[in-house]
C-alpha cells in the first residue's frame, strides 16, 4: 500500500503513477501537481488533494465538481502513517 505524492505540475508524473499504482494505493496532489485535478481524476482512482493548496491556486470549484478528496495537513500526516510506504513525484 503505497501513498504516490504528485508535487509536479507535468502530466508525465500521473502517467508514471498510472503505470504503477497498485488497488490499495492512493494518490495526493499538492503544491503544483493541483493543477493535473481533472487529470488525475480521469485517469486515478482513490484521488485525494491538499484543501489549502487547491484554495490557494482557485481550484476549489473545479475540484469538488470533480469529487476530488480535499484534505487537511493533519489528515495528510494521518495518510503518511497509514501507507507503509510513500512516492514523491
């Protein structure tokens, strides 16, 4: 069970993700990787985003309209601590 964290803001991280990820995985997007939410949400499954870096992009409508997971740094920590391992992209 791996935690793949898309900082990038290039298309290729969620191809690379998306060639790996496994059915427990999930992905977080944050800092510029906010910018591939209609991306990831085509192409991933168990999609998740940082609540105040999608806040600070204007992202907020475009990902609730897209059902992204909008979480907390809290949760964020909480998520590291479920996932044996973790991918930053």
């Amino acid at each position: 069970m791996t935690l793949h964290i898309i900082k990038s803001g290039q298309a290729t991280a969620i191809e690379q993700v998306e060639r790996i990820i496994q059915e427990d995985d999930q992905v977080l997007l944050l800092e510029d990787g906010c910018y591939l939410l209609t991306l990831a949400a085509s192409r991933l499954t168990a999609v998740s985003a940082l609540s105040d870096h999608i806040k600070m992009r204007g992202l907020m409508n475009k990902a609730e309209g897209l059902g992204i997971n909008l979480i907390s740094v809290k949760e964020w920590v909480l998520l590291t601590r479920s996932h044996q391992q973790s991918t930053t992209w």
